[in-house]
C-alpha cells in the first residue's frame, strides 16, 4: 500500500439524455472522514450512493463534492394562471368603485406575484433514471481521480518523512558523541562544581558529595532517551514503507519523538549537546506538521 495524503482535487463530466452533468471533489484535512454533497433538487438519491462509495476507498478527510446538472433541449413554458388573475381583477373592479384610481395595466397584471408561472418540461422516468446511473458512474471516475492525486501527494510526503528521520538520527548520533557527556568531561564538571562548594564552606561532607555527584551523572544521562528515539525511528520508516492510513499513528509518534528530545535538552549540562537537542526538536516538529496532511 502507499501513504495517501488527505487533500486532493478532481473534477468529472458526463452526460446522458437531455442531461449534462459535472462533479467537482476537493477534500481536506480532518480528524474522520466527512463527505459533503451539494446536490440540485430531485438528484438527492445520490447522496447515499456517494457516501458509501467515498467510504469505501478513503479513511480520513472532509470531502466536498458539488454536482451540478443542466437539461438541454428541454424549454420551460409560461403559464398564466386563470385563477389568480380573475381574483386580482374583481379585486381591482371592487376598488376601483371606492376609491379615485387608475384602472390597472396589463404589464401591472402580470407583475403581480402568482399570475405568471414559469413550467418546467415534464420529466421522463427512464430518462432521468439513466441519467442518475450516469451520474454515478461520473462520480465514481472523480472519486478515482482524487484517490490517484492523494495518494501522488502522499508518496511525495513519504520522502519528506524520511529525510526527517535520516536527519533526526543523524543528529541523535551528534549527541551520542559530543565531548559533553564522556565520563572524563562529566567527571571533571562536577570536581569543578564541588571543588566551588568546598572553597565557600567547610561544613560540607566530601563522601556525601562524591555520592551526590555520582547521583547526578546518572540522572544527567541520555543513554535511554537515544535508545527510544532510535527505536522510534525505526517504527516510523517501518510504517512508512508499509503505507495505508497510517497518518494517526505517525501523529502519535511524533509526540513520543517530542517527549523524548524534550527529556535530552532538560537533562542536557553542555551548551553543544543542547544545541543539538534544540536541532533535533526542530526537526521533529516539521516531521509532526507534516504527518498532519496523512491519511
């Protein structure tokens, strides 16, 4: 499988019988999937078809799908309507003996609201039916087209992700191997700070602060947080090369990278090897904004 990236554009045209017909399919990023139709009236039985064939092909992403119809060679009519039009005159004649008016215009008539109707052509069963089946088909070949371009686009965001992993273990190595955190720099650090505590007080036990300071050098070390972040690189390239919808996942990833490269730079005592840390952060969050558009 490949990765599928959840923004996309299609666009798909048919026609049949006096109808022509056109779908127009753009999805964005969502937590679920959420389909969309913006359908004319008399078509909307093609929302539940559209929905469950959306449903089918994509896991994740707000889909918008417009379809709009035209029907050629079919003239509408105008009607006037009898009725309305002998209750507006008898209306007329009736004030018309009450009141000093001007007897009304047949332009004046026919502006009035009801007198004029406008007929659509009456449909034909078959016609529409396979017209609706047409319809499908078209959406269908559109709903294609975006799988094809998501799915371009999520091959295209799947190089991005690994460079990011090259470059985070990249950096994870830096860190393994700044000067910062051999035993003898660590070592002489700490003479250092407890040689400064020895010179302004003498109250203070020289076997306790060897303890003390061995304490520290455990828990100043990174050794755990490399390991998880390799191990963590290794899963993201794993599901990468396997692909699917596995945008989720790699979400909850790129927190566990955070948390890990958040541990190193507090437990960091060297300017170099937190530098490196603050490297590594960046990348990971470009990883984590990327792993947004996944599927």
């Amino acid at each position: 499988m490949v990765l599928s990236s959840m923004t996309g554009f299609a666009r798909s045209h048919g026609a049949s019988g006096p109808y022509t017909f056109e779908w127009e399919l753009k999805s964005v990023n969502a937590k679920g999937l959420d389909v969309r139709l913006r359908l004319p009236p008399g078509w909307d039985e093609l929302e539940s078809f559209a929905k469950k064939r959306a449903g089918e092909v994509l896991s994740r992403g707000t889909v918008y799908a417009n379809f709009n119809v035209k029907r050629t060679n079919a003239l509408s009519t105008i009607r006037i309507n009898e009725d309305v039009l002998a209750s507006v005159v008898r209306v007329a004649g009736v004030l018309a003996g009450k009141i000093d008016a001007v007897a009304p215009s047949i332009d004046g008539l026919l502006s009035i609201k009801g007198v004029i109707e406008v007929v659509e052509p009456e449909s034909d069963e078959t016609e529409d039916k396979a017209a609706k089946d047409a319809a499908s088909s078209a959406f269908d070949q559109a709903l294609t087209q975006l799988v094809e371009m998501r799915q371009r686009e999520g091959t295209a965001l799947g190089q991005i992700l690994l460079q990011r992993m090259d470059e985070i273990e990249q950096l994870a190595k830096k860190a393994e191997t700044a000067p910062g955190r051999k035993p003898d720099a660590v070592k002489a650090r700490l003479a250092e700070q407890i040689a400064m505590l020895l010179e302004t007080s003498d109250r203070f036990d020289p076997d306790r602060l060897s303890q003390e300071a061995l304490l520290i050098a455990a828990k100043a070390d990174i050794r755990e947080e490399l390991d998880r972040i390799a191990s963590h690189v290794a899963q993201a390239r794993e599901m990468i090369a396997k692909g699917g919808p596995v945008g989720r996942r790699l979400d909850f990833l790129a927190q566990e990278f955070n948390r890990e490269v958040n541990t190193c730079c507090s437990k960091s005592n060297d300017i170099e090897l937190t530098n490196t840390g603050l490297e590594m952060k960046n990348v990971v969050e470009q990883f984590r904004e990327q792993v947004q558009n996944l599927e």
